[in-house]
C-alpha cells in the first residue's frame, strides 16, 4: 500500500471522489489516502470461500447483512478513517434493512465481524494498524487468514490472540452463533 501524498485531510467524502476520478481503490488512514492493491487469484479464492459460508448461514437465519470485498466501513471519525475488509458481517440488530444502507458512500455502522485475508505483500505493521482500527472501533470479532502459513488469527475484546492451524475450525462465538468453519475446506 501506498499513500498518496497530499497537503490536507480527506473525508470520506473526499474518499470517494478521488476513487471516482482516479478508478484506483483507496482506504482512508487518519485522513490520508491509501492506495490499495487489487489481490490475488488464491486470495480472491479464499475470501469468496469464507464470504459464502457466512452468507449462507446468516440469510437462512435471518441474522443480518454480509458485505463483500472492500465494501468501506467508516472506524473513525475527523479525521476520518475508512477500511475495507475482505468480508464484514453486521447483525439485524445493529442494521435493521436493507434501506439502511446507503447507495453511494461508506457505511457509518460498527461491524460485527470483520475478515481479512493476507496477501504476500502486506506487511505486518499495516496488518497490525487494522487489526488495532478495528478493535478501537468496537469490532467485536476479527479474523486473520495467513494462506500461506494455513492459519488464522481470531482476535476477541478482552482475550488474547488465538492463532488456529489448519486442523481447527473458524468458530462465530457469540457474534455467529453456531457457526463453524474448518481451516482446512479453506485452504484445500
């Protein structure tokens, strides 16, 4: 990622003008634009994998709404901040419908659940400055997929890090209850 070289704050707003006049997909980080790089084939791959098992078992639920890649979160505001996970869940009771979501601009509600898939080419510290935006935020469940080490990072409010290997399964908590996915029908 890299990030644009500017001589004052973005807004969301801002956000978006620049992706329109740009056609490139940024993040906004404090205020400053962030390119961000299209991913890979196998992320691609395993981030539509998890996307549809979510999908699946919140719609025959009715549990809430599943967004897919890069759909931007606002997580802080003036400056603004916003990301774009991999796949984000919010629950019925956070966003009640469908006509709760806006059409053009980023979503202005805290997720339940953000997943991030890594690419080779991100780096920790920026893996790390999401995952602490996301807890600041209020993000009460998030995963960390390492495709190439086959693992996962479950990170939870209040607990500490707990890193799965390809034998364990991705488990919803409280946030998806009932919910269950082993590592290894996303990695093979």
């Amino acid at each position: 990622m890299s990030t644009l070289t500017t001589k004052r704050l973005f807004t969301g707003d801002d956000l978006l003008e620049l992706q329109a006049r740009t056609g490139k997909q940024f993040e906004l980080v404090k205020g400053l634009p962030v390119e961000v790089m299209p991913a890979g084939g196998k992320h691609g791959y395993i981030a539509a994998t998890i996307l549809g098992e979510i999908f699946n078992f919140v719609r025959t639920r009715k549990l809430g709404f599943v967004f897919a890649a890069e759909t931007g979160i606002y997580l802080e505001r003036n400056p603004d901040t916003v990301r774009g996970a991999d796949v984000t869940f919010i629950s019925k009771a956070k966003l009640g419908d469908t006509s709760e979501i806006p059409e053009r601009g980023f979503l202005d509600i805290v997720p339940d659940l953000v997943v991030e898939v890594r690419s080779p080419h991100d780096r920790d510290d920026e893996v790390d400055e999401k995952i602490r935006e996301y807890q600041a935020a209020g993000v009460p469940m998030i995963w960390v997929i390492h495709p190439q080490k086959k693992e996962a990072d479950v990170y939870e409010p209040g607990k500490p890090k707990q890193t799965l290997s390809e034998t364990d399964a991705l488990v919803g908590g409280e946030v998806l209850a009932g919910f269950s996915l082993p590592l290894a029908d996303i990695f093979n």
